[in-house]
C-alpha cells in the first residue's frame, strides 16, 4: 500500500497549503466529503476561496509556519516556491508532508472506475465534455478537471458513486502517481523538454502510465506516437479513435461551418449518430470523438452522449468569449504550445470576423527557446500578433531568451512589457466587427478584462 493510502486510513485533519489552487480545492472537496477535518491557506482572495469557505473549511490568508499547528497530514500545491515559510515549516515539522499529485493518486485509488485522461493537448477539453456528459447521463461522477466546467462552476465535484474523471498531467511525470481504470490518451507531442529532454522520453512516460492502467486503454488511433507508446501493452482493452476507418470510433462525413465541425459518428462500421459542436476547431472532432468512446465504454447510450456534448459550449480558458461589446468580441484561451496555438487559430480565422487579434503571453524561457521557429510561424495566422514579455513562472532566464527576439520573426507584430499598454495598443486600433483573443497558460487574461473594463468605461 502507498503511504499516503495508509495514512489517509488513519488521520482525520489534513492541512492544504494553496487550497486555492486549480488542483488543490476539488481534492479538498472530496475529503470534506469523505468526512476530514480540513483547514488551508493560501496568499491571494478568490471566488475559490469564497466556495471552499461556504463548505465550513476555515481559510487563513497569508502563508505563515503557524498554519500547520494541530494538522496530522500536510498537503501542498507545486507552485510554491521551495522558500514558502509555511511548506519550510511543514517539511520540518515531522508531520507527513506530501505534493499535491500523490492525494490526487490517493483518490484516484477510492474509485472503482477512474478515467484519467492524459495527452499533450486537450485534457481539460475531454474531461470537461466527459464529465459533462456523465453528469447528464445519470453517473454521477466525481471530478478533477484542470478547468472549470461550466454546468457545475468549478473544476471539481464529488459524485455519489464510483465513478471518477480526472485530469492526468504529464509535466515532471505527475501522472505516474496516478491509479487509472480507464486511461485516454489523447496525443503525444514534444513539450516540457526542460524536464524530458526528448520526445522518445515523452512517449517512454506515456507507456509507463498506459501500464498503470488496469482495464481499458482508449487512444488517438491516428497519433503515431500514441500508438509507439502503447505498442507493447497486451494486457488492456483497447479501443481506438480518429477520422481513419481502421479505428473502432471514427468520424465521417465531416463538415465544418464557420469552424464548428459536425460528423457522423460510427463505431466498427456502425453508424451510430451524428453530432453537430458548439466548440470551435477541427481538433474538438478528435477530442469529442475520445468523450465518446469513454462514454460508450461507461455504458452510457450514444444518442444520450451526444445530446450532451451538443449543449457543450467548453470549458473555462477553452476559447471562452468573455464579452462582446460595440461590435468587438473578446476571447481568451490557454493555448500555449505553437500545435495548441496553431489550431485555436486556425478556428478563429474561419469565424466571420474582420480582422483577428492575437494577443499572446510567452509561457517559461526553455518552451520559448525551445519552439521559437514554431512560434514565429503560428502567430503569422492570424491578422495581428500582439505579445508580452515571457512569463518565466518557475524557471530563470539563463539563456537570455525574450519575445523581441520572437517578435523580429513575426512582421508586422508588436510586443510591450505590461497588459496596460497592450491593452491600451489594442483598443487603440480594434474596430467593430473584430475578434481579439488573449492567448497562454499564465495571467494573460488579465489583459482581457483590462481591455473589457476600458470598453465598458466607454
């Protein structure tokens, strides 16, 4: 047995620090629910907060070594800095200290029918539109979703039965400490190469969770590496997925409108329905077509599944429109590889809309170094590229890599070091009829309500 599972058996009050984060308040949701006694803290006021404290769990804001008093079980979010007072105290303190990903592998193990989706892209899309329609469908799954759902307006839930969707993240091989029934795998593409170094590296880690994997695999049948990384697995179900007819899912008849793609769904040359999105991007076919062969493998009735996945509108940070005011509409997606980039791009040029902005936040030094070719020639997609300095979160700047060193690959782009003036730029020169898209996985939204603030001071 793990040692978090042994412990889990025997303590009753656990202590969160950062229980505000994405992935810290749904694990903290279902041991409330499990009956812990839990307390947390964290540095900033959010709505995540307000709903962790509406559960009764009382949170202290500011991190600070006395948080920890009177806790039998420590659990902390990777984003802290290693210097954190209250983690220095809890790593000190004798008391079992554990990252956020092994309680995730802990819960994981209390579900009978855990589906963990991982891939390079995608896995908050999938686990939206999986749990969505498992919600729908009458199986009342459990939920860790790397995003927030809209029929439920948060990134988590508990269910009342054994079923379980979980986000699985490949970053630092989080997903390894996981305990998958069914996993899907999505793609396996080249990214955190600061921790892989190669892509062999990437696929060796995907096989190793494939093996983790105790009753179905279901796979991008067209991914190549995909498939390299469950080449050797003969012990598991698999079913496949793509447009190619040799998959057990796929997709015919594919007609894509103003970038929402619509398909006859088939199953081992059955057709099985047809299914119209409301989420932009030829990309959803594929991540639509695995929602549904998880549905299918969860016993759920087709019609029944795609009924659902055509009221799915997506996820939070999903090419989520934020407002449209004067005629300018205003959109905000986490892409932030140049593959996620390239598709969200690709689909807001379809769209019926003048011109297009691109607004981009670079993600860490080493993912800017390492794809700067890819980069430059996605953000010539669209009409305007405009870009801020990189967001280095966890890494320094040893190479001396910075966006005007991308932005000179890129005509006709501008770039500025804070949201204000990116804003200010923007609005400058939009005009009615216009899409302006802020892009990237760190704070780049904030421009987006920056600018929404500023039309509607108007």
């Amino acid at each position: 047995m793990f040692e978090i599972d042994k412990l889990l058996k025997e303590v009753k009050r656990v202590h969160f620090i950062g229980i505000g984060g994405s992935g810290m308040c749904p694990l903290a949701e279902i041991l409330h629910n499990e009956g812990y006694h839990l307390s947390g803290s964290d540095n900033n006021e959010t709505d995540t907060l307000a709903r962790i404290r509406d559960m009764g769990i009382p949170v202290t804001l500011g991190q600070k070594a006395e948080n920890i008093d009177g806790a039998e079980m420590i659990v902390y979010t990777a984003a802290l800095l290693p210097d954190n007072p209250e983690l220095v105290a809890a790593k000190s303190s004798g008391i079992p200290t554990f990252e956020r990903a092994e309680l995730l592998g802990a819960v994981t193990r209390m579900y009978d029918d855990c589906y963990c989706v991982c891939g390079t892209h995608g896995k908050t899309t999938v686990s939206s539109m999986l749990t969505q329609i498992m919600i729908q469908c009458g199986k009342d799954p459990s939920a860790v979703i790397g995003g927030k759902l809209p029929l439920t307006q948060s990134n988590g839930r508990v269910g009342k039965t054994q079923n379980m969707v979980c986000e699985a993240c490949e970053f630092k091989d989080t997903f390894l400490r996981l305990s998958p029934d069914v996993a899907i795998i999505l793609n396996v593409d080249a990214d955190h190469l600061e921790y892989f170094k190669t892509l062999d590296n990437i696929i060796l880690s995907f096989n190793k969770f494939s093996k983790l994997t105790t009753k179905a695999l279901i796979v991008n049948g067209d991914d190549a590496n995909s498939l390299k990384a469950i080449a050797d697995v003969n012990d598991k179900k698999i079913i496949t997925f793509g447009i190619d007819k040799k998959n057990d899912f796929y997709a015919e008849n594919i007609v894509v409108d103003h970038a929402f793609a619509g398909y006859d769904i088939f199953k081992n040359g059955e057709k099985l329905g047809h299914i119209k999105l409301k989420v932009p991007g030829e990309h959803n076919v594929y991540n639509s077509l695995a929602a549904l062969a998880a549905a299918d493998y969860a016993e759920i009735e087709m019609a029944d599944a795609i009924k659902s996945l055509e009221q799915f509108g997506g996820a939070c940070r999903r090419f989520e429109v934020l407002a449209e005011i004067d005629g300018i509409t205003i959109a905000d997606d986490y892409a932030h590889h140049p593959a996620e980039l390239k598709v969200t791009l690709d689909a807001a040029m379809q769209m019926e809309f003048n011109t297009v902005w691109a607004v981009f936040q670079p993600f860490t030094y080493s993912r800017t170094k390492e794809h700067m070719e890819d980069f430059a020639k996605v953000l010539q997609i669209p009409d305007k590229c405009v870009m801020t300095e990189i967001m280095g979160s966890r890494e320094v700047n040893t190479d001396g890599v910075y966006t005007s060193q991308l932005a000179e690959k890129i005509p006709g782009s501008v770039w500025f070091n804070t949201f204000e003036e990116v804003a200010e730029h923007v609005l400058a020169n939009v005009k009615s009829g216009d899409l302006v898209i802020t892009l990237g996985c760190g704070d780049i939204y904030k421009a987006a309500k920056i600018m929404i603030n500023k039309l509607n001071s108007k």
